[in-house]
C-alpha cells in the first residue's frame, strides 16, 4: 500500500511529479530538477522528508544499549543535542540500515533511520533493546521538513521568536535543540549548511507555507539525489546493503573500533581492517559528455566493478559517480556506456562542498573540501 | 498539455516526424516524451550519413534521471543533425516541435509516414497511459 506524508497535498496542489519512493507516494520534482538543486547550492530550499522514520529510545541503559547496536561510537555523545552519523550492522558487518542518532539525556536517544528500511529497522532494534529494558517509540505522527542552502538558516529562523531563533542559530554542526515538540538540528543531506526540522505532522503544512513565504523554493527527492551525490553522501540501498560492510562502502570513517565496545558486526570488521576489506567504494568524474548510472560496468586495473550511485551533477555541468570494484591500485578506470569505453577519473569526494567544486574534481582550479 | 502541432505524426515511442516540403523528414520527441525526462543533460546524436531502419535506435536523450532510446519514425539516410543540442540539450524541455529538433531523414520509403500516428490518436494513445 503507498504511503503518503502529512504534505501530500501540498505537494499536488503545487503541481509537482510525484513518484513512488520505497512505497511513499513523494514528489520529485515541482518544475525544474536542476533549477531545485542550484537553489540549494545558492540560495535555500526545502524538502519534505517526512517519510524518514524517527524512534526514541528510553531507559537508564540506553547509552548502553547504543554501544552494542551502532558501529560508532555513542560515547563520542557528551552534550545534549549532540548528534552522530552511523551505520547499524548484522553480525556480518554488513549494513543494515544508516542514521542519525541524537542524545538528549542519558535515559532518551533519538534515532532517524530510512523509510525504506523502517520496518527491518524497527524490529531489529526492539530484538536487541529489550535485552537492556529500553522502550523503543516509533513517531509516525512526526513529519520533517530540511531546509537547506546558504540562505537556510537565516530564513527559517526568521519564522522564530526571537529566543527560539538565536537558539537555532547558534547549534554547532550536528547538534539539535528543543522547543517542546519541535525538533530542530543543524544536518543535511546536501552539503549545504541548513537544518532538519521535526515536528507535529499536524504543524507541518502551516510551518511549509511560512517557508514559502520567507522564499525557500520547494525541493523534490531529484534534487535530493544530485545534491547529496555531489555531497559524497551515501544512499542506502544503493551504495551499501546488508551485505556491504561500511569499509567496503566508503563509511570507514562512521566505524569507531575503540576499546572494550563488543558491538555487532566488530569481528568482520576487525578482520577486514588486519586484511583488508576485498572490495572499496571510489569517486569518478567523466570528463566527457555523457551521464554515470547506477548499473554501468568499471574496468580496473583490479578487474571489474559496478557503477552504484551516478548521476549528471548540475553543479560541476558533467557526470558523477561513486563505483564498487576490487580492492588496490585502480589504475586508468573506464566505463562502459552502451558498448562503448569511456575514460573516467578517479577522485577524492566529497565533489563539491558549500556551493564549490572540490580539489580534484574539475579540471581547472578549485576549492579545498 | 499544450496543442499538439497538426503537421505531425508520431510513434507510440514518443517520437515526432513533420514531412517537410523538401521531402526530408525531421524527427523529435514529444512534449510529453521530454516531460516525463525532465530536464534534458545529453544527447547522443547519429552520424550525417548513417543509414536507419523504422523503429530503430538511432540517437540517446539522458535527462538527469534517465537514458532513453530515440527511435526513426521512417527508414532512409540521416541528412541533418542538430549540433545545437551538444551544447544546449535543454533546448528540447523548452521547444521539443521545434528548435528542440533532433535529426532529418531523407525517406527512402515515403509510405513509412502513413503507418505512425496522427495527433488526435497520439493525444488518446497519452490519455490511455495517463489512465494506467
């Protein structure tokens, strides 16, 4: 059955193309894709990603409870507000689904998982927090709106009292603050700076027009999908799965093997970091006209691999890919395009950062990310 | 959707082909076809010269979301292609019965024009799909 957000209405009132999304019945675009995703890069807009699935857990042995399940580390969490990127893994290391955690107080987390995963997610958190007492609450009576782009911040906090507003305007990257049922967090999926807001579904339509009006253009899950690509953020599902550990898809970073932390899925991971995991995530940029796809065959040096997340990146005007192949030295990668070898290079990402092309990504000079 | 010029045929594939005085036939995709792409990235164009058969694939539109096939309404020898879309793709989104051309062929089979579709029966053909 598909699902809808609190927002549907508003989406179709707007006129926007609406696709189906994981079973959500979500918009992709209200116009122009490209128009949506420069609006981000330049200005400020908004996404209705009220189809994300928010959890709190509760219990004095939640923190506790957090170090088995996630594979980073929540004792990294010391301020309340603080938020943390991680993956969460079978026993395999593989990944079962990313998220954001929050921590508010010692005995409340906050989780926001995929909605395409939620009901994996759920009972898979429920299974292993009833070992610790935690009480695991699903808020689907939540909505969520980003609001993201240079100008974010300072427009959405134009709709706040004054105290409420300085509040938000003073978070540090990835910390969240809270005024009763509102939920605001300085963190994205665009490389932009911007918030996430959570809120009462039933606030959600309200708090969109006021957006609206202060100027932020409405953003469907197109320009999602280039701005969080260019980002060299991952999408779940399509860059990693239950059977990818977070060394295989570029997430190293996200796993913390401090000490004495048994969380599922370390020993894969250990192994894999003493040998080394068979398979690594690059970026690639085709210099060439023509567009990267989820699908497409890479030739190595290593042998071969697959295109996992591409995409034509309207801000760099040309083709952006993250790839799976064999682990070493790549060597000159080409892929290929309907029969035809197309030369690629391989690239640090993120690709663009804050509006700007990153070192390495365009040939001629750029920023340092 | 907007009026469906009256001097075109299409097929079922979304693409359009006007006949023209010089008896060259110019083929592009639809208002419909360029919408559902959205915005227009890259176009593969065929080679001035190639022979094409009816139906099949002679140039690529890519939109950021999607590849897709252009297929010759007609059979007969590309004469003309247009190398504005290298440079400016878009121009499909923006005027997909006109500047947003693709390619001309000189027919070798004139008859071909006769079995594609006249306007009133593309524009039912859209309705059935919008129905589904």
């Amino acid at each position: 059955m598909t699902e809808m957000t609190v927002l549907n209405p508003v989406h179709r009132a707007l006129g926007a193309k609406m696709v189906d999304f994981g079973g959500w019945d979500m918009p992709i675009s209200y116009g122009s894709q490209i128009e949506e995703h420069h609006a981000v890069r330049r200005d400020a807009g908004m996404f209705d990603v009220s189809h994300m699935t928010v959890v709190d857990l509760r219990g004095v042995r939640a923190r506790e409870f957090l170090r088995q399940l996630l594979a980073n580390s929540v004792d990294k969490l010391k301020v309340s507000g603080k938020a943390l990127y991680t993956c969460m893994l079978n026993p395999a290391g593989g990944v079962i689904d990313d998220l954001i955690v929050y921590f508010l107080d010692e005995s409340h987390f906050r989780l926001v998982v995929n909605a395409a995963t939620r009901d994996t997610d759920l009972a898979w958190i429920r299974q292993h927090a009833a070992l610790f007492g935690v009480q695991v609450e699903h808020h689907p009576e939540l909505a969520m709106i980003a609001v993201q782009g240079p100008n974010a911040r300072s427009k959405a906090s134009s709709l706040w009292p004054a105290e409420l507003a300085a509040r938000a305007l003073a978070l540090k990257p990835f910390s969240a603050t809270r005024e009763g049922a509102l939920f605001i967090a300085r963190t994205g999926y665009t490389g932009e700076d911007g918030f996430e807001i959570t809120l009462p579904g039933t606030d959600a339509t309200a708090l969109w027009r006021r957006l609206r009006g202060a100027g932020v253009q409405p953003c469907g899950l197109g320009a999602r999908d280039t701005l969080r690509l260019e980002a060299g953020m991952n999408l779940y599902g399509q860059d990693m799965d239950a059977s990818t550990t977070p060394f295989e898809a570029g997430l190293a970073w996200t796993v913390s093997l401090d000490e004495g932390r048994d969380f599922i899925g370390r020993a894969v991971l250990e192994r894999q970091q003493r040998e080394g995991a068979p398979r690594q995530m690059i970026g690639l940029v085709l210099d060439e006209k023509g567009v990267l796809r989820h699908g497409q065959s890479v030739h190595t040096a290593q042998g071969a691999g697959e295109i996992l997340s591409g995409t034509f990146a309207p801000t760099l005007g040309k083709a952006v890919a993250f790839a799976r192949v064999p682990a070493g030295d790549t060597g000159t990668v080409s892929v290929d395009i309907r029969g035809r070898q197309l030369a690629v290079r391989v690239v640090k990402y993120p690709f663009v950062r804050n509006g700007q092309a990153c070192a390495g990504v365009s040939l001629a000079i750029a920023a340092a990310c | 959707m907007s009026e469906i010029p009256g001097d075109l045929k299409f097929l079922k594939s979304h693409e359009w082909a006007r006949l023209e005085d010089d008896g060259l036939v110019r083929v592009g995709i639809s208002e419909h076809a360029q919408s559902q792409l959205g915005d227009l990235v890259y176009v593969e164009l065929p080679g001035v010269g190639d022979m094409v058969q009816i139906g099949s694939a002679c140039a690529v539109v890519e939109s950021v979301k999607a590849a897709s096939d252009v297929y010759t309404p007609v059979s007969g020898t590309v004469v003309e292609v247009n190398d504005a879309l290298s440079d400016k793709p878009e121009t499909i989104n923006e005027d997909a019965y006109g500047e947003g051309w693709i390619f001309a062929v000189k027919p070798s089979n004139p008859e071909d024009m006769e079995a594609l579709l006249d306007p009133d029966a593309y524009a039912e053909l859209l309705d059935e799909e919008d129905a589904h």
